[in-house]
C-alpha cells in the first residue's frame, strides 16, 4: 500500500513497483494531488492500479482500507512538505503528518502486517559538521516543524519496531528529488509559485515565470552558490522497490534501518541552471539576488551504504533528468 500514492514521489514508486512485479494499492487524499496523477500510473504500467481516496489521519477510513486489501508493506508517503508553510502553520504539520503515520503504525501491527517504509528526508541532517553525509552523521536540531516530523516520525518508527514484534521498518532520506518520468506522462506538479528548484526552473523556461532568483552566490563553495545532492526521481523510486525487497526477502540485519538515497554527486545551483539549459538547448532568465533563509552551504549523501546493502545506485544522468524535467513541463503545458 502506497500512501500518498499520487504524489510526486509515490506515483513513481508506484511505477517502479508494478514494473517489479508488485501488487500495488495507492491512497491519498488528494490534498496535493489529483485523480490525472493515478491515471498517469496506469497509462504507463498499463495496470488499472487500485485506487482508495483516504485521508490517512482518518483511522477507520484507513483500517477499512487494510480490511480490503491483503498488503504486507507500506510505503508512506502521506505528508505535508512545505517547509516555509511549517513555519507558519506547526500545528497544521504536526497534527498531519504525526497523526497520519502513527495510523500507520498502529495498523499494521493490528493487522499483522509487518514491513514499513518510510519516506524521510536529508533535512533531518539540517547543516551538516562534515560532508559527504553517512547515515551515521548527527541529526541537528530541525530548523523547521516540516523537518520536525520527519525526526519524530523516524523516532517513532525506531521505537515501534523495537517494541512491537513482528515489525520492521526502514526509513530513506532523500536528497533533493528531481526530474520526472521520461513518458512524462507523471512528474512533479507543485501548487502555486514553486519553492524547489528546478520546478521554478521549468515554469521560468515555460513562460509561467518572469526570471528565476538564484537566491545567494556568495557561499564557501565553487562558484558561490549552495551545493546539493539532486537524485532523480526514477532512481529515487527504484530505491524504495529494493527497499521493499529487501524487507519482503527477509534480508533486513535489524528491526529498523536508515539509508541515505543520493547521488553522491554535489551539483552547483549555477551548474544546474547551466546544466538544464545545455541539455535543453534554451537560454534561461534569471538573476543573482541575497540569500534564503534557512538555506545551508552544501549537502551531499555518502551513497555507499545503500549502494552495498540496497544493492541500489543512482543511475540516471543529470543530463537526462534535467531534459525529463522539461518535457514533463511541457506535456503539462500542452507545449508539446
Ligand atoms: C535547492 C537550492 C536554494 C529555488 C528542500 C527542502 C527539503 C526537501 C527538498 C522535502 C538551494 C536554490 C531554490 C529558487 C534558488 N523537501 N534555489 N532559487 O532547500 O535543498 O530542500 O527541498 O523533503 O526538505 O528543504 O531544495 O530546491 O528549495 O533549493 O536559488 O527559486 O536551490 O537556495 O540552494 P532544498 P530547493
């Protein structure tokens, strides 16, 4: 079960997972999504994947879900992630994204189900003492309520899996996510003016907007903008089915482990920039302004762990995921 299954995330995961062989059941709510997003998923891995629309802050609308369907893993992806919302709106976050996963947690273990995957985040490293970042690198105190839930949902994860026998989860911190599915038939379709990169890149080469802030060049790094590590999107997913295969094939060495999901390749925000207009053959508008706050220097995963016991490595080049990024932009455009 896959929730927050139409999201950016989960319905390429859902992708991924059919194309192994997974059955596959997605719920959302579609607080942040919509119908187009499940459909897409089913054009591409010509599956009539089954869909619940459930919020999973709901316990009896999700338990008549687990009633329904046979699953023994979830993935969880159901959550709000607007960092500067969070800020705003903590009990908005907390309430949600808490809620919804202790549902979770509780539900499996009332059904029996035993294997949770949870969709965590390289925020949770906040600015990081020494880089590349390994999964045995220091939380730091979350600079936001988002951040703050994703620390406490790990922490909860930890501790039902050391509590509850018979269940075992995983928790995958994610790099930056990028790019999108190369039928570009799915991909990452953010409500209002765009927070991420390369979303704001794409809608700047669409018309939609004006110029696109690089937001501060005067970082301890190369070329004065803030390092990041950008995993695609089909990699990215194609981690949370060997994930899964590795909880479902019983080759888990404890009841609860992390890993780090990245490239292991620091990327400019100038290089990005750059990289998306060489791979697009397009000039870019945009301009040097100050910095955002709450940006940190630069942030890039050790992969080494998830390379070895995932048997997972990020394969897609930047190239590719930059021109994926666009055709997407442009299907939902009709710029085709
Ligand atoms: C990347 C770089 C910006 C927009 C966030 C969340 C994190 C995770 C991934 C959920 C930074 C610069 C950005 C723009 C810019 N989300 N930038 N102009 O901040 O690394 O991570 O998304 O888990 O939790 O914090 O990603 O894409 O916002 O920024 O110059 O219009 O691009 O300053 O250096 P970030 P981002």
């Amino acid at each position: 079960m896959i929730s927050g299954g139409a999201g950016y995330i989960g319905t390429h995961t859902a992708v991924e997972l059919v194309g192994a062989g997974f059955g596959v059941v997605i719920i959302d709510d579609f607080s942040n999504s919509d119908a187009a997003a499940v459909e897409g998923v089913r054009r591409i891995t010509g599956v009539d994947v089954p869909f619940e629309q459930v919020d999973t802050c709901n316990e009896e609308a999700l338990r008549a879900v687990f009633r329904k369907y046979e699953f023994d893993s979830v993935i969880h992806f159901a959550a709000f992630k607007a960092v500067g919302e969070s800020v705003s709106e903590p009990l908005k976050y907390y309430r949600n994204n808490l809620a919804s996963f202790m549902n979770i947690c509780a539900l499996m273990r009332e059904f029996g189900r035993p294997n949770i995957l949870f969709s965590s985040s390289a925020t949770v490293y906040g600015e990081p003492d020494a880089l590349p970042v390994t999964e045995q690198s220091p939380r730091q105190p979350a600079t936001s309520p988002y951040g703050n839930t994703k620390q406490m949902a790990e922490d909860i994860l930890r501790d039902c899996c050391a509590a509850y026998d018979g269940l075992r989860g995983i928790a995958l911190r994610y790099f930056n996510p990028v790019g999108a599915h190369p039928s570009a038939l799915i991909g990452e379709l953010p409500r209002g003016v765009p927070q991420n990169l390369v979303p704001y890149i794409t809608q700047t080469a669409a018309g939609i907007r004006e110029c696109l802030s690089v937001f501060g060049s005067d970082y301890p790094t190369p070329d004065g903008t803030c390092l990041r590590d950008y995993i695609d999107i089909v990699d990215l997913a194609r981690a949370h089915v060997a994930a899964v295969k590795r909880m479902t094939g019983g080759r888990m060495k404890a009841g609860y482990e992390i890993f780090n999901v990245g490239t292991g390749r620091p990327v400019s925000v100038l290089e990005l920039v750059e990289g998306f207009e060489k791979a697009n053959g397009l000039k870019l508008n945009y301009k040097i302004v100050g910095r955002r706050a709450g940006d940190v220097p630069a942030v890039w995963a050790d992969t080494d762990l998830a390379n070895r016991e995932l048997g997972w490595k990020a394969e897609r080049s930047l190239e590719e995921t930059l021109r994926s990024a666009w055709a997407w932009e442009k299907h939902v455009r009709g710029m085709e």
